[in-house]
C-alpha cells in the first residue's frame, strides 16, 4: 500500500537506507586511533629502538677538526731542521686548541704534510728571529708555530700558501650545534 502524499511536504531526495545509514556512522564513538594489531607492534618498537640507536651513535662519531692558518716555506736550514730542504712555518693563533705532533696540514692547492715540531707564544718578531718568516699582514700574538714537513706537493722558499691543520677530534653532535673550536 502506498504512503500518502502530502502535497506540501517535498517527497525526500535520497533513500531511507542510506538515510539511517549515515546516521548510524555518526553515532559511532570518536575517539583516539586504535593501536596497530599485537603482532606489529614488536616491529614498530623493534624500528623506532633502531632508529634511536642510529641518531645516538650518529652524534657520538668523532669528526676531525682543523685550524686554519698561514703557511709560509723556508729553507730547512733556517727553521733549525738542517735535514729537511724545506720545511712549512704554520702560523696560528695561541687561543685555541694546539695541534698535536703529526698532525696532518692541507694546504689550498693540495699539498699535504705532517707536523715535525711546535713553538708556542712567539711574538712577530720572534717569528722572524726564529724562522726567517718576514712579518706581513697582521700575523696573531702572540702566535704557534707548527713545522711542517711536506710530503706532497711542491713548495718552494718564500712562498705562502692558506693552510689547514688538524686540531684533533669532537663528536659530531658538537660539530652540529657549532660548539667546536675551529
């Protein structure tokens, strides 16, 4: 038997199903998203345990640091390395960190060497006393000086050259945060 019509009610525009069936999707309970099934969840602890091992261990890694500085050569003879034909002076400045015997020094157009000896507080002139380095620019005082005998490259006397010496090693986690000396 058919419904009666109402002649001033619009007749409905979608069907009583679906009707009643968004009704029942919004009575539903909201709440917070349900956790993964148990046999997943091992593998997300297994995951985020990794992944927090790899940061830490990512910020303990020990990264070299290097100390830029002015690399001058000399004849060995005039460093007091008679058995060397030329040695690198490398100037830096007292304050920070003094690189260690060995240490490795690159030069800008890719000469490397090793430190041989060091001398610490010199003045200008003592630079020039010491190791017939003259005086140009605005050199630190006082000053370190680092020999360096070069392994590769070609250096001749009384060139000057940009060098960087290495000062050692912090964790990468202060190299990141800009707390390391360089």
């Amino acid at each position: 038997m058919a419904e009666p019509i109402d002649e001033h009610e619009p007749p409905p525009i979608f069907r009583a199903q679906a009707v009643a069936h968004h009704r029942r999707g919004r009575e539903k309970k909201t709440g917070p998203p349900e956790l993964p099934p148990p046999p997943l969840r091992p593998l997300w602890f297994l995951l985020g345990t990794l992944a927090a091992a790899l940061a830490l261990g990512a910020a303990l890694v020990p990264v070299t640091v290097y100390r830029q500085g002015d690399a001058v050569a000399v004849a060995g003879a005039d460093a007091s390395m008679p058995a060397e034909p030329v040695v690198l002076v490398v100037v830096l400045s007292s304050g920070a960190a003094r690189p260690p015997d060995g240490a490795e020094v690159i030069l800008r157009d890719g000469a490397r060497g090793r430190v041989i000896h060091q001398a610490d507080g010199l003045s200008r002139a003592a630079l020039t006393a010491r190791f017939g380095i003259p005086v140009a620019g605005d050199p630190p005082e006082p000053a370190t000086a680092a020999v360096v005998r070069p392994d590769t490259g070609t250096v001749r006397p009384g060139d000057r050259y940009r060098a960087w010496i290495e000062a050692g090693t912090v964790p990468l986690l202060t190299r990141l945060t800009g707390r390391a000396d360089e």
